[in-house]
C-alpha cells in the first residue's frame, strides 16, 4: 500500500470554474495533486544541499590553493580525499533529494514503466483505440474496442443493477444537444472557462495553470539547488493555482519568465476559454446550442414531472447514464482527461428538513479510508473510518449523504477496485460552492496519482432554485399537513392612488420599497403611522428619504391557515466518471507472472462481472472430434447467454491460455474428449475436469456470481496437467 | 390487418441525400409514402365526378328556365326530384373519392384518433418528455423518462443478446464528436444536405420538397374537383419528389405559386442545408468537427485494427450502440423525425467473392411480408415469400444479407412488433447508390403509415475504399492462398527522360495517359511500336494526339507468383433506428378495454422481455401485515433482478392493477396474506396463488422466458376473485 499523504488546495486545472460553476463533474478535471512532503524533511535536505554544496566549494579552493603552494603529495591527496568524501556527501543528499520531489518512494520510474506496460496491453489488445487514427487521431478522443467497449456495458450494467434497481430510482435519457438558455440557468455558459494564453506568434494555446504548474513542478524536482525559500514558494503557488485570478496567473507567468513551451515565444495574457462545444440548432443559425457539459441539468429541468411520477412524494432520486462533452485546450493523461466521455449521475432530492436515510443502517458498519478537511489542513494521513461514526459525528452531513458515500464504496469495490487505493476524500472550503453543504470525492490511486473517478455532493436547493427563476416555472415539493396549521402572516397593502399622487413618477420604487420591507421594518413604520400620524422612510432604488403617511399604506398580521409548506429540495448528487472507473480498474487488475523475468505475461484479474469474455473454448488440438465438442459448448454458453470466444487456432494451449488471461478473461474451456472437457481458471490455473452438458451452466453459475471457483474446485475432479499453462 | 399497398418512389425528404449519400441511414428519413391507389378506381370516379357535377349544372340550370317560364308545379318538382337524386349521386361519388384520397379505407380519423391515445398515454405516463419542457422544448428533441428509458434499455439489452453476442461482433464506441476529414471522405460534408427555401421576408425556414409535397397533398385530398389529368400530375410530383434537382424544385414551386404556409410571403430559391450539427474541436477555432451523422464511419475507419484482433480473417462483424446527430430544417412527426437519436449499426465484412452465410438455413425457412422492387413498380401488394427461396431466385442479392433480412425479423418480432404490420422492401433503382448491391427496409405500419425502422444495405466496398483513398491507409483485406499462383502481369515503364525532352512542360501528362492505358491498348501500342516503331497516342488530359516512338515508353508483360490476393471487402450493414422502432412497438402494444365506451382502459401489452417494469407489488389493503409482505418480496425480486414498483396507496386494486396496466406490467402481485400471495396476468387478468418465498423465483422466470404464464397457469391453483379488476 503506497502511504496516504496529506495534501493543501490542489492544482486543478479549472480556475473559477469550481466557484463559480461548482458542480462536482468539474471536480473530475484535477489529476495530479501535489503532494506536500513532510516538509522539515525536504527543508533541511536543501539546507544540507545548499551547505554541502558551500563545503565542496570551498574545500575545492582549498585543494587548488594546496596545488598552487606546490604543498607536499600527503597533503594534497589528503585534502582531495576529504573533498570526494564531501561530494559524495552532497551526492547522497541530492539522491534523498530527488527521490522526495519525484514521488516520495524513488519509485516513479517504476511507476512509469507499469503504466506503460498497461497502456501497451491495452492498446494492443484494443481495450481502446485513439480515435480516427487512420486520420493522425484528434486529442482526447478515444474508441473504445471491443474488449473496452464490453467492460465498459458491464460497467454500466451493474451500476444499473446497484443503484438505479437497488433504490427504484427514476433514469431518464436526454439529448446530448442542449439550447444556450438552460445552461444559461444553471451558469456554465458564463462560467465554465479555463484560463488560457496564445503563443503570440503562432497563436498555439496552452491552459495558463497548466504552464505556471509545470513550471513550479520542474523547479522543484529538477533544480536540486533551489533555496528552501524559493522551494516554499513554488509549492505555495501549486497549492494556490486553483484560487488565483486571471490577472494573479498572469503576473506570475511574467515574473517567472514562462515562455510557450514549443517555441519560446512570449505568451499574450490568460483569458478565459468555454470548455463547452457549441453548435446552432436549426438552420436559421439563430438558436445557439452546446453540447452539455454534464447529464444533470436533463434531470434538474424534468423535476416537475419526475416529482408527479413519484407520486408527488419525496424522496426519490433520477439517474441518468450519457455522453457529456468538454472542449479541453489540450487534453493531456490519456484516458483520463478526454473530450467527450460517459457520466453516470444520480440526484436524490430530498426534504432539506430531514435528510435521514432509511437503509442508512445497511452501510453503517463499512469502514474504509477516509480524509476530512480537517486531517487535510493539519497534513495528516486519510485514515480507516467507520461511516456510522462518521456521519453521527458530523464528518459527513447527514445520512443521506453517508449512505451513498456508503454504496459508492461497495460499488466499486465490487468492480476490482483495491479497497486500499480508494479513499473519500472532503472537499476543503475553498473547493466548494458556497451553497454546498458537504462533498466527497471517491479518489481511485493509480499511476497518475490520486484520481477523482466520483463526485458526491450535497448541493442543497441551488439547481433548482436556478431554474426556477430562469424559466418561471416553480420547482418545488409541498409537505401536507395533516391537520391545517395557523400562522400569522404580515400584510403590506400600499395605497397606490395617494402614493401615485404624492410621488408621481417615483410611485412605483416607493410601492417596491413598502412591499420589500422585512417584518421589523413593517412593524416599527405601523407603530409610527399609529403614533405619528407619518413616518421617514428610505427608498433604496430612489436614493432618498420619503415620507410616507397613515393613510398611504396599511400595514397588519392577519392570522391564516395554511394546509402544506412548499420548498425548494435539496439534491444529493453522486456523479461518476465511467471512464476514469474504467481505467483505474484497468490499473489495479493488471498484474504480470512468468517463469523469468524475461517472459512475463500479462493478466488482467477482472472479477467474472466485469470480464468482456467470460470464457474461452479451445479444442486442445486440431482434431475434428474436440472441434466439434467446442463448437457445442459455444452453442450452449451462447445459449445461457455467456459471452465467450472460441479459439481454433493450432497455437499451443500455453500461448492461448496467455492470449485470453491478457483480456482478462476467467475461465477457459479446453475440449480434450467427447464427453468431459477441462475448466481452467485463470489467476490460480487451477483446472477441473467437467461433463460437456454441464459446463455452460457452471461458467454461467460462476459468471452470475452464484458460485465461486471454491465451489467449483470443491465439487468436481482436479485436472493435473498443470504443464498446461507452460506449453 | 391493412390492405398493403403498391407504391412508387417516395416523397422520402432527403432529395440529393440518396444520390449522393446513399447510406441506408437516410432512408430513416422517408416516412409516409403515397400509396398509389388502384388508379382506375380514383381516375374514373374523378370523371365520373366532373361529369356529374356538370350534369348537376345543366338540371339546375333546367329548374331555374322552367321556374323563370313559369312551368306546372307538377314539372318543376319532377326536375327538382330529379336535380336532388343527381346530387345526391355526386355526393355519393364524393364520399367515395374522399375516402380513397384519404387513405383507402376512410379510416383516417379513427387512425388520428388512435395516436391521440397512444401519444397521450405515453406523455402522461412520461415514456417521452419534450425536452427542456419548461423552456418551452426544441423541435425535434425528447427525453426518455423513467418506462421509455427502461423501455429503450430493454430492447437495446436484446440487440446486444441477439446479435452481437449471437455472431460474436466486435463491439466498439466511438465518440460523436468527429473531425471534418473523416465525413469528407464518407461524403457527408458536401452531401448530406436537405434542400431549403427561406421566407423572403421573415427568413423562416422550410424544406422545400415538405412545401411541395404539402401542396401536391392537399390538392389531391381535398379538392375533389381536380381533373383527373391534374391529379396525376400532382401523384406524378410525389412519386419523383426524391429525385428532382434544386431547380426542379423551385420551378415547381414557382409554378404552382406555392408561398410561405405561415405568413403568405413568397420564398427564396432551394438551396442546400447541410444536415450535420457543426462545431469546432479544441480552442483554436481552426478544427472542424461535426457530431456524427451515424455512427458507421467509426467502425469503417477503425477497419484495419478490427480485421487483425479477429486474427485477419473475414467474415467478421463489428457493431456499435450510439447516438447520431442530424439538424433537421423542420422536424415534424413526433417521435419519428429527431435531431438526435439512437443509432444501433452493424458492419459484417465480406469477401465479395463469397456472399454465403454458414448459418443462413437456421433463418432460410422463414416466411413473411416481403415487396421486391418488381412488385412495386406493378403496382402489386407486398406477399408473403419464403426467406431462403427469395435468396435463391435472387430477389435478394445473397446469403448473407439474406441471413440478416431473417435475423431482423426475428428480432423486430421477439420485440412485440405485429407479423402482419412489418415488411421487407427493397430499394427501387433510383433509391440505391450506384455501387449499392442491393438494400431492403424493415418497415413497419403505424398511424404515420409505412416507417422504415431498419436498413439492409449491401454497400460493396464503397466505405472502406473511400477512408483508404483520403487517409492513405489501406484497408483491405488479405486471402492467402495455400500454393503461389503464377498471374501474367502488365509493365509499362515510360522512359522519363525522352519524355521530357519531347514534351518538356506536357511529359507529366503523358507519363500519366500511358501508365493508365488498358491491357488492350497496351497490348496494340506495343505491336505498333514495334512493327513501325512509332505510335500516334491520345492524351486526355491535353486534349492532343502526340506520338510516341519505340525508344520512349517499354511494355512488356511478366509472369509474377503471387501468394495472395488483397482486396478490399464488402460490407453489409443493417441498421437499425432505435428510436423509431420503440414509436412502432408503442403503437403495435396499446389496446383500450373496459366495461363499457366511457370507461375505457389503456393497456400495452409487452412482452416481459421489452416491458419498463416486470412487476408490481401491491398490499391488498394498507394493512401492516400485508405491508411487511409486500417489502419482503420486494427484496427478493430485488436480489433476483427483476425490477418492479410497490404501489402502499389505499387506492383499490382495481384502479392499482389500471395504472400498471398504462406502463405496460406484465404482473402484479397483490400480498392479501402472509404465507400466500397472487399473481395477475396482465392481458387475461388471471390470477395464480402461489407462496411468498416461491413468487420471486417464478416471476424471474416469467420474464427471462423460462416459463410461460401457460406453465403458471398449469402448475398452481387459480384465484377466483375475478372482479379485482372491477373494483
């Protein structure tokens, strides 16, 4: 388990974006976080450098003075003796050094060279395909081949099965076109920007952060010889990135001198840049589109007629699974930041009033690691939790919050995701929107680092209340009373005439000011006109004092009965990246095994659920008997509804079994005789022997999840021919 | 079932679209169909009408000179008598043309009537939303609500199972958004276009063939008068709608004064409007990208990388479930016109040498509605034909689109789509591209008349040849052959150099005219050049005859031993619009039932396979105990994945059992005790006691088409309660 490091603000790519659009889709963008070391340890490592380094210097002149004083040979040797044993010093410090600003564990190498060693797997395999790449591809957009594509609809299946099924949540498909006014509303039109600079000269983009951030980064792992001051600051600026202004990312960009990378050539100011893909809808050109950004607003806009499928009974949540599309300046780490990807979103609304869970108890008990704001800000580890505790101790919100935070957790872990490189990770303040109530973040650790894959906020009433007033069409919950309940009511009735008569052209901002007063306002103005007779009253919209008479307004409380409380839900949005998902599980499934370190072959351990081919059949050789046999047990698998794939080819069964562990699949059918054939499971090779009538309905046990291979290892022969795998 | 009419070609929207794009998928486009009617019938009640009307004229104008003449009482009511009955004869012929022109059976209105009522339904129980409802929609644009979604999912579930899984497909999922090189190739940048007239006023805009195709309509429906020679002008137009020019058009609009329908203004010229949503791919401004049209181009250009996972052989299929694009002028139709829909495609590559299909006998005894191209142009019906016969005498063009024709119905009808209401219609001469080997449309009757839901295209090589000539990669494909065969091969090597000093500026021309000649002028040059040593040559691109000598240019033939042979495959795609088929299993599904007219219930009978939820559960009455039952089996139909609703309202059985019934639920089991429960059959309201723990496992069975509600019926005891649903 690589250790879980504290960390501050991130360098996230989406400048204004989270406060001002901060919806946790946006939250999918921030990759790479910093990892602030335990600082005393990189402080005093560059203090010692810086020091050494002093001492190399000087014993160095000391040396050449040696020589040029012709002092005698012992003395020499002595003195280049102690200024080697000096270097090596500075040597040793500089490797510590290096290994911190590079990954804490020295392993990045490594870490590099198992990503490739997937992403070759999975690109040969055609896991995935850049797209159009017969056409040099276009970047961030990639196909998903048939063993991703298959993955992927199982992926998708179960999340179906866990949540959609699991809650009776209500999904709903929408277009992926999308006119200017409802994101308008929901402010992605005005607010979902990067920063950006133009190479002056060609006119090339770069997203600013993503400059100043390798910038910093470079400085720090490369520059061994940066002040511990200087170090402080560049990490400073990492930490901030997220926080700083157009003018501040600016500034910086000049102080520091960043030039574009591929030319040089000075870079104009940052300013921002859409992410959405805009389009015209019609063919007037008149109706401005984009393509959206996130599947939510699709449910947010539809909360009227979903809230009446329900019976007009709250809670209950929509999901909705779909392309969302995102115009990244330069999309950068493959599979994880693309232009277009799948999302698969949940908005469970709820009474604002009481956001209990009822099968919060089901997910109480799990523990698993969690990283609150607090232990963030004081540079402490995530720690293992227990959700019940969690949430009663108010860490999480509230239940509802703490129960899909629970079942996130179990969905994944489902999946193959190690339970020991997922963590949930709070949102800091500065992170989320001052509507907010709480967000976590399910952060999946691979090769990258910390990985964002799903965003589970509580945004309160925000969406709603946004489309509410955009579109006029209220979209609210009512409450019934059972019994009526009597409230007393304030009641501002101006006199439109008198005032009119008085204030001519000003009436009107008077009239809004009177009916605008707060219910203490009202109350000492009525005391006033009863006592006085007239009362000084400021218009705030006029910018002077009036004064108002008795007989220009009535002010009274009239006691009514109201028969239900109408209110805007809160939504509680568990929103997740299928990519990302996909991609961490790809990670944490991949492993190698070979009898040397020459011939390593590669396995994905994808639990049967996710497999993209559940079985193979091979006959063991080319013999029309076994192919026949084979071509039957297709026909049954196919029947049962297993995916599977038969391979005839004359390779070895060694070399087969090593095709189909590539793709993950978990178990392979070897036909050697007419009546019993062979079932191999790929992570122990484990063999047992079977009836041909019986085999498709085992693999179809096994894949369904109603037996495990125990089972299946338990109950029938053991196969011995264990040199299988080796031919 | 509905008399199947013959029909000519269509007043299909997509004029220049089957020309030059002739990709099936724009046959999705052409909806209602005139169906020629019988024309003798139409012809001569038209004349008989004219006659009769000026038979009416004459007697009315005999009345009015026997009235001014003053004639007996007794005479003038004998020609009142005899004005009467003639006009009441015309009548009679009227109502006769009447009910032709409007359909052939003059149930127009009940049709209308009945997609009110499905529609309705649909809408309320929110199958399908109009999208951003409450900013008053976009034209052409739905949601899915919860059943439409469940709906699309099932029948989308099914296509993977039926086909992909079936003939083991490669799978992929390409993005939407795609570069502009890529529809270059494919054609649809310069030719995917609809062609458009504007409001020279306001600037509306409308389809040019929908304004004339309207007019044509109206004059033939309702204007009765019309002369037989002008009505089949007007059937004329319809019929060759689809292949009239943009001048064409716009004469005929001219002609016959056709104005703006909302406002009166005259009209532009047609111009043409290209169908693809346009946007622009990273912050430059520069990449032009569009969202997909369909989604095929992304499995052609990913050909070579899918021929070598399935390990360079062919046959082999690749599919892919996706959204596609299309930014109609002026969508009309419901649910069956959209700007953005689900396209389900199917690429099956083919040496075109050997078009047979191993598995064609398991679909060749197959027999249903099928309309060869020669029946249409008679003016015959569509007749039930057996599948494996229409291959063998060639109505369809080979086995293996044959094999497809026969899977798409098996498909379409698995789903619930009527036998009688579906045909198989191949493409006239003038709907299919030059290169196309044969296509046919699964279409299906509905209340918009005959809709294509699915095309079967043999395309050639069509696809694959243009992505290999823009991109440069070739994708073909490779036969080796088991021995080297020995081929004679044409070599014409022009000496460059004597060219040159010839034709100095010209050489490049002649080099090319001779590299391009046949074998046969080849064969005749080289016989010239060397009995006469010279030879007088056209070259094309000059427009001259130049002569060439011995010395300039040598041919010769060689014998090569070739190992394989490299060509570039067909492709066969059946396509299917998703979308499209669910509007026509909607209307295949709905009946109304009920005691009497008045109170009438709407019903859709699903199969389970295709059904939005498989269940309800229902406590008899709001009782704990029944309650408790009602939520337990709630969780083992849960834990067994069979989705289902609990209705605890205190409504009446009878009225819970009506409001499944709308969402088309196969069963609904109501707990009225705690050891037994019932479960009711949705179309024969029968009813089966069963016990608590077995229910769940019996439904499951139920819907994954285990059993059959015959089984049920035979294997438990039968509830008498029979007026549970009249209560």
């Amino acid at each position: 388990m690589r250790s879980v490091v504290a960390r501050f603000s991130s360098s996230s790519p989406s400048i204004g974006r989270h406060s001002s659009i901060p919806r946790l889709l946006s939250r999918f963008l921030s990759l790479h976080r910093l990892a602030p070391m335990a600082a005393p340890s990189e402080e005093s490592l560059r203090k010692a450098l810086a020091d050494k380094q002093a001492a190399v210097d000087s014993r160095g002149n000391a040396v050449r003075a040696l020589k040029a004083a012709k002092a005698s040979k012992p003395e020499i040797d002595a003195a280049i003796e102690a200024l080697n044993s000096l270097k090596l010093e500075k040597s040793s410090i500089e490797q510590q050094l290096q290994a911190i600003v590079r990954g804490g564990d020295g392993s990045s190498l490594s870490r590099e060279e198992f990503r490739q060693a997937v992403v070759n797997t999975l690109e040969r395999r055609l896991f995935y395909i850049p797209s159009f790449k017969i056409y040099r591809g276009v970047a961030g957009l990639y196909d998903y081949g048939p063993p991703g594509c298959a993955v992927k609809a199982n992926v998708l299946s179960f999340w179906r099965q866990h949540f959609v099924l699991e809650e009776n949540m209500l999904e709903v498909d929408c277009p992926c076109v999308t006119p200017e006014i409802v994101l308008k509303a929901s402010g992605h039109v005005d607010k979902f920007t990067d920063l950006m600079v133009k190479d002056e000269k060609t006119g090339t983009c770069y997203r600013a952060d993503h400059l100043l951030k390798d910038f910093c980064n470079e400085k720090l792992q490369k520059d061994l010889t940066l002040s511990a001051e200087k170090a402080a600051e560049f990490k400073h600026v990492l930490a901030t990135l997220d926080d700083l202004s157009a003018d501040e990312l600016g500034a910086k960009i000049k102080e520091y001198g960043i030039v574009a990378p591929d030319t040089k050539n000075p870079l104009s100011d940052p300013y921002p840049f859409n992410l959405m893909f805009q389009t015209s809808i019609g063919p007037s050109g008149l109706l401005r589109g984009f393509m959206r950004p996130e599947t939510a607003q699709g449910i947010f806009v539809n909360f009227k007629d979903l809230y009446y499928y329900n019976g007009n009974r709250l809670p209950f949540a929509a999901a909705q699974i779909g392309q969302a599309f995102r115009n990244e300046i330069s999309p950068r780490q493959g599979l994880l930041r693309v232009r277009e990807f799948t999302l698969a979103e949940i908005e469970h609304f709820v009474d604002p009033e009481d956001k209990s869970h009822p099968k919060f108890q089901e997910v109480a008990d799990l523990e698993f690691l969690m990283f609150p704001r607090e232990q963030q800000m004081s540079g402490q580890s995530a720690t293992k939790m227990c959700l019940g505790e969690a949430v009663s101790k108010g860490t999480v919100n509230n239940e509802t919050l703490g129960y899909f935070i629970g079942r996130v957790y179990l969905f994944l872990t489902h999946l193959g995701i190690d339970k020991e490189r997922l963590r949930f990770r709070q949102h800091l303040a500065n992170e989320m929107a001052h509507y907010a109530a709480d967000c976590w973040d399910a952060e999946i650790e691979c090769s990258y680092g910390w990985i964002e894959c799903v965003g589970i906020a509580d945004r309160s009433a925000y969406d709603l209340r946004a489309h509410t007033e955009k579109s006029g069409v209220a979209l609210v919950a009512a409450e019934k009373f059972t019994q009526p309940r009597e409230v007393e009511k304030l009641v501002i009735t101006p006199n439109k005439k008198e005032l009119g008569q008085a204030f001519s052209r000003s009436q009107k901002n008077v009239v809004e000011a009177l009916e605008a007063m707060t219910e203490e306002e009202a109350m000492k103005m009525k005391a006033a006109l009863e006592s006085k007779g007239a009362d000084e009253f400021l218009v705030c919209t006029l910018g002077e004092t009036v004064t108002i008479k008795a007989s220009m307004v009535k002010i009274s409380k009239e006691k009514k009965k109201e028969h239900q409380r109408v209110f805007t839900p809160s939504v509680i949005e568990p929103s997740f990246g299928i990519g990302r998902i996909i991609y961490c599980l790809y990670e944490h499934s991949f492993y190698r095994r070979g009898k040397n370190k020459e011939e390593q072959l590669n396995v994905f351990r994808f639990p049967p659920l996710v497999a993209p081919i559940k079985c193979t059949v091979f006959p063991l050789i080319q013999k029309p008997e076994y192919e026949a046999v084979a071509q039957r047990i297709s026909k049954l698998l196919t029947a049962a509804g297993v995916s599977h794939i038969i391979d005839m080819s004359g390779n070895t069964i060694g070399k087969r079994y090593a095709r189909t562990d590539e793709l993950g699949v978990p178990f392979a059918i070897t036909a050697d005789s007419e009546s019993d054939v062979t079932i191999r499971e790929r992570d122990s090779k484990d063999q047992v022997r079977i009836s041909v009538d019986e085999v498709a309905l085992v693999v179809k046990g096994l894949t369904d999840g109603q037996r495990t291979w125990a089972d299946i290892w338990a109950a029938y022969p053991h196969h011995s021919s264990a040199s299988a795998d080796d031919e």
